[in-house]
C-alpha cells in the first residue's frame, strides 16, 4: 500500500481563535486540509442528494447536456477530453465529465439547465449556497488567523457578481476508456480560486498530490480516525489566489486524479478505482476586480521562501493584478479553442 498524504484533521467546532491558528499553520505547511464536525454548516443528508443529484445529471441524455455546453463564462456541461488541466504535459484531454453551477441569484441558476434536473433546481441553490456559506467562514477564519479580519470573507460577499462554481464531476470506469501508460484522469494543476470544497464518496480512489519533494502521493477519502463519521470529512484546499494574497505563504498546492497503477504501488487500502468516480467540488472565487496584493499580514511580511523548494504558486511570475484576470488565464489554458472561438457569455 502506498504512503499517503500528510493532511491533518481540523474539527472547526472547537475554540474559534485555535481554529483559525490551526487552519493558517495547515494552509502554509500542506495546503489540503480536511475539516469535520460542521454542525449545521452541510449535513450529511444535503451531501448524499448531492450526489445523487449528479448522478441523476449525468445519467440525462447526451442532447439534454450538449445543449448545456460550457461557454467562455464557465457554466455548464463539459465532456469527455474538453478539458485539459496540464496541457504542457497530456497528449489528450482529461478523462470526465463535468457541469458547472454559476452563482444563483434568488434561487435561480443564471444559465440553462438540463430538463432531467430542472426541477431540482431548489436543491442545487440550497447546496451552492451553503458551500458559499461554509468557505466565507473559513476564509474569516484564515483572516482572523493571519491578523486581517474579515479581508478574505469580505472580498467575497458577491451579490451574484463572482465566478463561484458548484462542479459536478463524473470519471468513466477505467476499463470504459482507451487510454495509454501516461494519460491521466484530470491532469496536475492547482486550483484557480481562492478556496476550494472538495465531496468523495467512500471507497472511491484516485486523488493524488504533490509534496515539497516533487512526488505524488494519494489523498484518502477517509483517514485514520474518520472512518466512522456520518460523511467523509470535507477536504479544504488552498487556490492560487490565496497564494497570491499571501506572497506565497498558503500553498496553493497541485494535485490530479489518476487511473489505477499496474503495480498497485499508489493504492489507499479500502479504496478502489472499479467503477465510475463521482466528486463535487465548490470553487470560491471573489468579486472579480479585487487586486491580488499581499495582505497587510506581519506573518506574510515576514515570510521568506524557501529558495531550495517549488515555486508554492507557478503562476507568481505572472503580473496578474485582478481575480478576474488570473482565471482568465487559466481558463484560456484549459479550454483554449472555446476561448479562441469567443462563444457568447
């Protein structure tokens, strides 16, 4: 079995002031971060319709979702190698399928919908909401920590106007895809926000991340000591915006989900990679004019890099001023022909 990530476990119910402490040390040190204990922040049951929902949308015929297609304001449905998270390095586009939720405005999504889930249109804005919700928290949290108040969680209170995305996501059963040694289900990347929620279902496998040292490691769903909780503890990672507010101090750290090893040498016990792999992932994105300068931190003031370690954030050589800009970047690498084709918004 292989040796897995060193994430820790934060129970966020617990001293709201230690909390912060701890959530700033992890977002430095690892960059994932798994949190547990949410009280009345997501229930259990609200994860579980979630992803039956997904399930329900991508079971929807071919035309419903076709007509969905993702535009350049990424919403919508995404098919099988449309999109290519590491195009420096996969010869084909990632092996899934996925569909983003843009901001809801009233509890009405601002973009068309499949018919098959029209109706559950109530569930999918109570879900994103509650994301929404859950990641200003923590974003306060990560401020508190850092001795800047509310700077994070503030820059987040959007009114509609953000580029939040609740992702479904759905992996075809490996032995569903013709594929070589190399492909990869979702190639490495970081993600492009400030925060992200990432939802597993037990037992499925196939996240990995990279440590300090340049080498992958799995991501469990469940780790030691969480087995027997109602869900699997939520897994927090750090995006590149937060890397950019805090001169590189949080990790914005890379990760990617793999097909089954030959040997079995990147395998979590209890996991398998059989079957489809469903996830749901919430990206927290701030209004999208806020400029990405250093907080006024006396922590990030007195960071200093280690010269001898991976750029935390490799994209900090680019003279990206606005959130808004910086995921523009980004999508334009991951869907370059839908960008060069400038579809409608």
């Amino acid at each position: 079995m292989a040796v897995t990530a060193d994430i820790p476990i934060i129970d966020i119910s617990g001293d709201q002031a230690a909390v912060a402490q701890q959530l700033v040390d992890a977002a430095h040190e690892h960059g994932f971060i798994y949190i547990r204990n949410l009280g009345a922040d997501i229930s259990p049951d609200s994860i579980d319709g979630a992803f039956a929902l997904s399930k329900k949308l991508f079971d929807a015929p071919l035309a419903e979702k076709q007509a969905c297609t993702i535009q350049t304001n990424n919403r919508g449905w995404s098919g099988m190698h449309s999109e290519t998270l590491d195009p420096k390095h996969q010869k084909v586009g990632d092996f899934k399928e996925a569909f983003n939720f843009g901001e809801f405005v009233n509890g009405k999504a601002q973009q068309p919908l499949p018919p098959t889930i029209a109706g559950d249109e109530p569930q999918i804005s109570a879900f994103a909401d509650s994301c929404h919700k859950l990641c200003r928290k923590l974003l306060h949290l990560l401020g508190i920590g850092l001795g800047v108040g509310d700077f994070f969680s503030s820059a987040h209170s959007t009114n509609g106007e953000s580029s939040s995305i609740l992702r479904l996501l759905r992996y075809p059963p490996p032995e569903q895809t013709s594929r070589s040694s190399d492909d990869v289900r979702a190639g490495a990347h970081s993600d492009y926000g400030s925060i992200t929620l990432l939802f597993r279902l037990k037992g499925q496998a196939g996240l990995e991340l990279q440590k300090k040292d340049g080498s992958w490691a799995p991501v469990p769903v469940c780790p030691p000591g969480s087995e027997n909780d109602p869900s699997p503890p939520i897994l927090i990672n750090i995006g590149d915006l937060l890397s950019y507010w805090t001169n590189g101090l949080f990790r914005s750290t890379v990760h990617r989900v793999v097909f089954p090893s030959e040997d079995g040498g990147s395998k979590v016990e209890g996991e398998t990679s059989a079957g489809p792999r469903y996830s749901i992932a919430f990206f927290c994105h701030p209004r999208g004019a806020v400029p990405l300068e250093p907080v006024p931190s006396d922590r990030v003031r007195n960071y200093v890099p280690d010269a001898s370690a991976p750029n935390e954030n490799p994209y900090a050589e680019r003279k990206v001023m606005t959130a808004s800009e910086h995921l523009f970047m980004r999508l334009k690498a991951s869907y370059g022909t839908l960008y060069d084709e400038k579809k409608d918004t």
